[in-house]
C-alpha cells in the first residue's frame, strides 16, 4: 500500500548547475500554489571528488535528477548552513537520485542558509551545498507554510529535472 502523497514539488535546473533553477509546488489537483522561485542544486567543489561537482554520483556533489519523496523536518543546525525555517527531507525513490542513494549518498534536504557573499557568482545569493536544493531563507519559510496549509501530514513528492 502507497502512502498518500499531498503536494508535487518540481525543481528544474540547467545541465550547468552553476546556473539557478526554479522550484514550484503544487497542490493535490496539480495547481501551482507556491513559485517558481529561485533555487540551487549545485554541490560543492570538494577536493575529495578531485573539485568535480557536475558528478552526481559522488558525495557533496550536485543534486542528482530523479524522484525523492518529502516530509517536513525539523530546524537543522548549523543555522547559517541551514537556516531558520524546517528543512524538507528527501528520500530517493527514482532515478539518478536512487542510484546515488544506492552508491552511498544520503542527507538529501531542501533548505535555506545563509546567502553567499560574493555577488560575482553566477549563483548569487544562493551558494552550493553539499548535495541539497538551496532556497533562500525567505522562500524556505513561505513553503514550509504553504505545505502545512495544504497537507495535514507534510508528505509530498519532488521531481528534480535538468528541463531549463
């Protein structure tokens, strides 16, 4: 037996993950009722993966493309990685986003954080993560309440896709 899933977040990024992409949700009827805003699935360019962050596969990569399904969290410290609202965990179901799973990363989240300061990246003010979507904390805070207006339970599904 599925569990029931209330909301459809999608988010859409370029190839180029240096590049922003836009995250919606959407209700149980398929109507837009929060974005698109800005969002970043960028992984960090860590030495460990030879400073290769396009290799989805890898830990502290970018966001893998797949199916996650989502629940509401609690607030994550440390605030300025995390920032001030509920974090929106993700499970790998489909996918790229299984296939990392399966090749050992974990801690997949939609969050907020700090802004990054250095107005010269092409991703300002959103700075990459270690594998996550990024929103500004503004934005983390008016999905978290929009989920809890349409969703008693706060579970939903999210589509992460390379369609920009």
């Amino acid at each position: 037996m599925s569990i029931p899933r209330d909301y459809t977040i999608y988010a859409n990024f370029y190839t180029n993950r240096d590049y922003k992409g836009n995250l919606t949700l959407r209700d149980s009827n398929g109507f837009i009722v929060f974005g698109p805003v800005e969002c970043l699935g960028r992984g960090t360019s860590d030495a460990n993966n030879n400073y290769d962050h396009a290799n989805w596969m890898l830990i502290d990569a970018d966001t893998p493309t797949g199916t996650y399904y989502t629940s509401i969290g609690s607030i994550l410290s440390p605030l300025n990685s995390y920032g001030p609202n509920p974090i929106i965990e993700l499970d790998p179901v489909g996918g790229n986003a299984l296939l990392a799973a399966n090749n050992g990363r974990s801690g997949f989240l939609i969050h907020g954080g700090d802004p990054d300061t250095n107005a010269n990246d092409i991703w300002y003010p959103l700075r990459p993560t270690y594998g996550c979507i990024r929103l500004s904390n503004n934005n983390q805070q008016a999905l978290i309440a929009k989920i809890k207006s349409i969703s008693i339970e706060g579970l939903g599904i999210l589509y992460v896709n390379n369609s920009l």
